[in-house]
C-alpha cells in the first residue's frame, strides 16, 4: 500500500521494499502448527491439513507483491474485454 501511494502520488518510491517474516517459524515460535504452501498444487491440501488440527495454524502462502501494484493500477473500462487492463483479461 505504501509503495503503491508513492507511486501514484510522486511516481516514483523510496524503501518501501519489505520482506516477510519467516511465518512458519514465527507460528512455532508462539507454540502453534505453521505449513508452508511449496505450491499452488498444494494450496488445498496444506489448508485441509491445517484445518484438520482442530486448532490455530498459521499457513504461509507465497505472493508475489508486485500484482498488489497491477491490482492498483487504473483500468481503462472502456476497452474492450482481454486488451490489457491489468485486472481486464
């Protein structure tokens, strides 16, 4: 969010570039279950296995930051469906 404002308002960005915390780690470290999603393949079952404890788990899955910026990005409502909108295809 940070650094989409900066964009949009001064085009450009300064240290907005921020790592996750390790959070299978961080959920192990506070005593409950963490899983890590290894890949969209395993979305569901990792989900369903930590559904399955019956208790608090923390599931990291990967994004890829940078579709927050597409996602802000203006869509030109207009054009016509698949032309490139970064929402629009």
């Amino acid at each position: 969010v940070i650094e989409a404002n900066e964009r949009r308002l001064f085009k450009r960005t300064f240290a907005t570039e921020f790592g996750n915390p390790a959070f299978v780690e961080l959920a192990r470290a506070f005593g409950i279950a963490g899983f890590a999603v290894p890949s969209a393949r395993e979305l569901f079952p990792t989900l369903r296995q930590a559904l399955d404890l019956g208790e608090p788990a923390i599931v990291a899955v990967p994004w890829d930051h940078r579709a927050n910026q597409r996602m802000a990005d203006p869509v030109d409502v207009g054009a016509p469906e698949g032309s490139g909108g970064p929402l629009i295809t």
